[in-house]
C-alpha cells in the first residue's frame, strides 16, 4: 500500500496535503475502494477511499507498524551545494535519521540569504517527507534552519560524535559496540576539505568524541550515508 502522512485529522477521516491528492487521483490513479495507510500523530491507519471527487477517506484500523529506530540519530552536516544537500537528507530520511541540522563552517562553499531559509526549509521538508513515505517511516526527519557550529551545543543527546580526518585510533563502529546504549545520537559531519582543526578542536573540548570512519577520505554526502548506515545498524 502507498503510505502518506496526514495533516489532520476530523472525526473519522484524515486530511492530506493537496499535493498527496494530486499523486493519488493523478499519478497513481487510485478508484474507490483502494487502501492506504496514513500516519499522523505518528501512529498508521489502514484507510479506504470512499470517494475521489470530492476525496473521502474512511478509517479501517489502526496498524500495529514501527519502522523507527530505537535510538535518535541527530545528523548536523554541513552545508554543501543543492544536489549533495538534496541526496543526503533523502538518503539520511531513509536510513532512520530523527533530525537533520545544516550547519554553517568555516570550509563551507555555500552561503544561504536570510531571506531564502524559509524557502529552503519548505524544499528540505518536502523531500524528506516524501522519502519518509517511500521508507515507510513513522516519522518525517525534523530539518533545524542553519546554525552555527557553536550552537550544537545547545542541543541535547547521550553521545556526541565529530567524523575527522585526523583520528585514525577510534572507528566508529567499535566505538558504538564499546558503549552502552543511549537515547540519542549526535553526529557531525564537515564539509568538503573537512571541519577545519580549530572547529574540531572546539567539539572536542565540549564533549564531543572524534571518531574515524576508515582510512579513505570519504565525500560529504558518503560519509553521511556511511555513518549513518554503520549507527542504525548497531541500534536498530
């Protein structure tokens, strides 16, 4: 069944997006009589169409489905070009990450406008949504407008991780299997030419731990997806 998530919900029924509309009555152009499930509240139902024009959804049951991982993975990546940015949070959706913070860095190529955030955030939403869907997620990723590096510290997680290109000593598989479990995760990935040493060094003296992610030097967008896999493996 195609999965979509709801914007509301009234009484017996659920209201999606005009955009979810589109897809159903256009793209995969569903009759009466068809199931879906929709998520809202993170919770899915099992729902049938009733109608197309105007669209009426009845609610069958609710589903006993969590596809979630049972820790948070917090990504902060830093901000690269749209078509890296794009891959990363659709992949980064995919693999079970809760949130996504575009951080700003000293090596960041890419500068956004104030006046261009929001825009982008309704991009970024969009994309993570629908891989959310195509996922079978329960949860769509939360996306942070930009910050600073600094303000990682305000938020909160069990482990704190920084991927470096100068520790060669801590991989981050071994140190994920040395550690008891926590709650939440938080990983920082810099961008190309990498977090510069004086940002390192930064996370590193506010309890962040340098980790390794092997010898290669990975692109931005394939360590994401590589760190990403290695973690929702070892607390799926």
């Amino acid at each position: 069944m195609q999965r979509y998530f709801a914007i509301r919900k009234e009484k017996n029924t659920f209201i999606l997006k005009d955009s979810d509309l589109h897809h159903i009555k256009q793209v995969m152009r569903m009759k009466i009589g068809t199931t879906i499930e929709v998520v809202y509240d993170s919770l899915v139902y099992e729902c049938k169409i009733n109608s197309i024009n105007p669209f009426e959804l009845e609610i069958i049951q609710q589903l006993e489905i969590n596809t979630e991982l049972k820790t948070q993975i917090i990504l902060g990546v830093a901000l690269v070009k749209e078509q890296k940015f794009d891959l990363i949070l659709q992949k980064a959706t995919e693999l079970g990450v809760s949130s996504i913070v575009p951080i700003i860095m000293d090596r960041c190529i890419v500068k956004l406008a104030d006046d261009k955030i929001e825009k982008k955030l309704q991009r970024w939403n969009t994309i993570c949504k629908e891989a959310a869907e195509q996922s079978f997620r329960n949860n769509i990723p939360m996306i942070y407008k930009p910050i600073p590096i600094k303000e990682l510290l305000h938020i909160e997680s069990d482990l704190k991780l920084v991927c470096s290109v100068n520790e060669q000593q801590k991989n981050l598989k071994t140190y994920l299997q040395n550690e008891n479990s926590y709650g939440k995760i938080l990983l920082v990935i810099g961008p190309e030419g990498g977090i510069s040493p004086k940002e390192e060094e930064y996370l590193v003296n506010n309890n962040f731990n340098s980790i390794s992610l092997g010898n290669r030097v990975l692109r931005v967008e394939t360590a994401c997806l590589y760190a990403c896999s290695v973690i929702s493996y070892e607390v799926r």
